[in-house]
C-alpha cells in the first residue's frame, strides 16, 4: 500500500500535537487505512491529550478516552456492543502509548488476546511517558537518559532492557501481530489494512519518535524512524499462524547505530563501551531472528 491509495478524507485532524510527533502520525496514518467505520479508544497519554481538546474533538470518527489500564478491555465492550446492534463492517481500534501498553494496560491487552476478542490494538511507542513528563517506561531502551532515569557517572541513563512487546504478544498466540515504523509508512500501512481483514486480536507496534523526549529537531522524526530500522534495533517484522516473518530486511552490515544515538541528546552521554554492548545484545538478536523468522 503506498500514499496514492490512502483516500483524501481526514479522520484525525486539528490536534494539538508538538510538531514532529511520530505518534499523531502513527494515528492519522491508521486512520485513514481503516476508514469511516472505526471506533477508537484512546487511554491517557499523548494522543488523547491533544485529540480531545473541548469544545474541539480531533476525531472525524466515534472516539473515546479510556481508562489508562483499560484500552483492551474498553475495546472489548465497543466491539460487543457493535456487534449485539448487528453490524458487522467495523474496527474496533485502540492508540496507547508505550507506558499505557507495556506497563498499565498490559494486563487488559492480555486478557482480549486470551479471549480471542476481535480488536485491533496498536502501540505508538515513543519510549517514554511522555505526556507527563519524560519518565522511564517498560519500553524504554537500555541506556536512555529520562527523568526517572538520569545519567550519571556511575548510572548511565536506564539500565534495564527494552520489554519485547511483539514476542509478548506472540507468545500469546494472538491472531495478528506487527512492529512497525513511522519510517516505513507503506510497511505499516500494509500491517494495517491486513489486521483489518483478520478476525480476532490484532496488535501492532509502531516506533514513533517523539522530538521532545527525544531531544531531536522537529523535521529528524522520519530520519530517525527509518535509522532505528536500518541499524538493525527495530526489525520490521509480523507474527500469523505461528509464524514469525520479517518484512523488511535490514541491509547487512547494518547501519551505524553510533549516528543514530549521537542525534538524540537522551543518548548523548553514552560511551564507547556502552555502545559497543548494545550492539552486541543487537548482533545477539539478529542471531535469534535468522534462526526461528520464516524466509531469513
């Protein structure tokens, strides 16, 4: 799917996003694939923030702001109720931020994928609670500088790994699972329009660079989306029947994962080593992805 099949009509439009925000992207991009009859459910977070600004909704369609632990629930009883009201050509759709998914609400993400509930969940994930203020979350990566993890001389940003979503969400045996990228519009485009015609739980997860949290300029957001892919941190990728897939393969040797940490001041203070170790835990990865992803 390419920009000259997405239709002209706006779905997600007026917000009060900053600019360069890789979610509101994620947002009215998904949209617009999914069309008219999508019912969405925002928790709060940064899409929700500046999406519903009264007396202005930035939704042409029937949104609502959920309970921050209750995305995947509250998705649950929208398509319920569509569904005891016989229709039957709609998407019941979920935007959370990182923290909303891998922390507060994946207790609720689990329970729809167990029943099997046909829901599309998609995580815009920029790393960090951004909304409030820069605080480290689940998917927050090692090294990262936030406000709940300074660094230091002997702490150097957050020490804890990225929680793999996608293999969470596999491991589920979930209907249809993604990652995906800002950076890559056609390949998140195509993830989306194919959730849309698969029955039960759907997730997709989305890098969406925040300049803010990021401490990037504003016109970095697709640069930087694209980076995380190329340097192999990020592999596009989906999950159906089983089976792991990747959708775009990387060029090997990757790119430089230095140039992409120098752009952003949350990485700034990271050495040499540093570095070096996270491109090993890469390389380490990489390993494991040619040996159990279909067609690598």
């Amino acid at each position: 799917m390419n920009a000259r099949e997405l239709t002209k009509d706006e779905y997600f439009f007026g917000h009060k996003a900053c600019a360069g925000c890789g979610g509101a992207l994620a947002v009215r991009i998904a949209m617009k694939v999914l069309g008219k009859n999508a019912y969405a459910a925002l928790p709060a977070g940064c899409m929700s923030a500046v999406g519903f600004n009264f007396p202005q909704l930035c939704f042409a369609n029937n949104a609502i702001i959920s309970t921050f632990a209750g995305t995947a629930s509250m998705l649950t009883g929208i398509e319920a109720g569509l569904r005891a009201q016989g229709a039957t050509d709609f998407t019941a759709v979920g935007f959370a931020g990182d923290g909303g998914t891998a922390d507060i609400g994946i207790q609720a993400l689990s329970g729809a994928i167990d029943r099997g509930d046909d829901i599309l969940y998609i995580c815009y994930d920029n790393e960090a609670y951004m909304n409030t203020g820069v605080q480290k979350s689940g998917l927050s990566p090692f090294g990262a500088k936030t406000t709940t993890t300074p660094a230091g001389e002997r702490i150097r940003g957050n020490i804890r790994p990225k929680k793999r979503m996608f293999e969470i969400a596999a491991a589920h045996g979930i209907a249809y699972a993604a990652t995906a990228s800002v950076g890559y519009l056609n390949d998140y485009m195509d993830k989306i329009a194919k959730a849309k015609t698969i029955r039960g739980t759907k997730y997709i997860h989305v890098i969406a660079p925040c300049p803010v949290g990021w401490g990037t300029r504003t016109d970095e957001t697709i640069e930087l989306a694209r980076d995380i892919a190329d340097t192999g941190l990020w592999p596009l990728a989906e999950y159906e029947n089983g089976v792991f897939r990747l959708t775009k393969r990387a060029r090997e040797p990757f790119a430089d994962p230095q140039n992409y940490f120098k752009k952003q001041s949350r990485f700034r203070h990271l050495t040499a080593g540093d570095i070096a170790a996270i491109t090993a835990d890469r390389d380490l990865n990489w390993e494991k992805i040619k040996k159990e992803y279909e067609g690598s």
